[in-house]
C-alpha cells in the first residue's frame, strides 16, 4: 500500500515522501498508537536541536555562519 501511494503522489505532484510518511508507515505497520510517531519525530528534532545546542556553546560561534538574513531591513 505505501508504495501504491508513493508512486500515486510522485506522478501527481512528482515529490517523494518525507520523514512523516515514513514514520506513519512504521507506525502502521508495527501497530503503534496515533500518538507515537509525531513523538518519535518530536524527540529525534529535539535531540539535533540539543547537539546543534551544545556544539554551538563548545565552539563560541555560530555552526551556520553561512545563515544570513536576506529580508527587509528593519527601520531604526
């Protein structure tokens, strides 16, 4: 059925599934209740976010120096 549903969106709209799909699937198919997949992703975005954290603090700069804001400049 995934695949039937993969092949379904990638000729409608031609994009692959995501990390959400992904886990909706395991989910499904191991049974797990509604609420366990989003909390795998939640704890998994988490835990990057607290490495990202840390290796930001180790190194006293920023990890992304090549982030730059590319909008309108606030007025003063």
């Amino acid at each position: 059925m995934a695949d039937a549903v993969v092949a379904a969106v990638q000729e409608a709209i031609g994009a692959h599934p995501n990390l959400d799909f992904g886990l909706a699937i395991v989910g499904w198919v191991l049974g797990l209740a509604p609420h366990v997949p989003p909390t795998l992703f939640a704890l998994g975005r988490a835990a990057g976010w607290i490495g990202h954290a840390l290796e930001q603090y180790s190194s006293n700069c920023f990890i992304r120096p090549r982030a730059q804001y590319v909008g309108v400049r606030p007025a003063d």
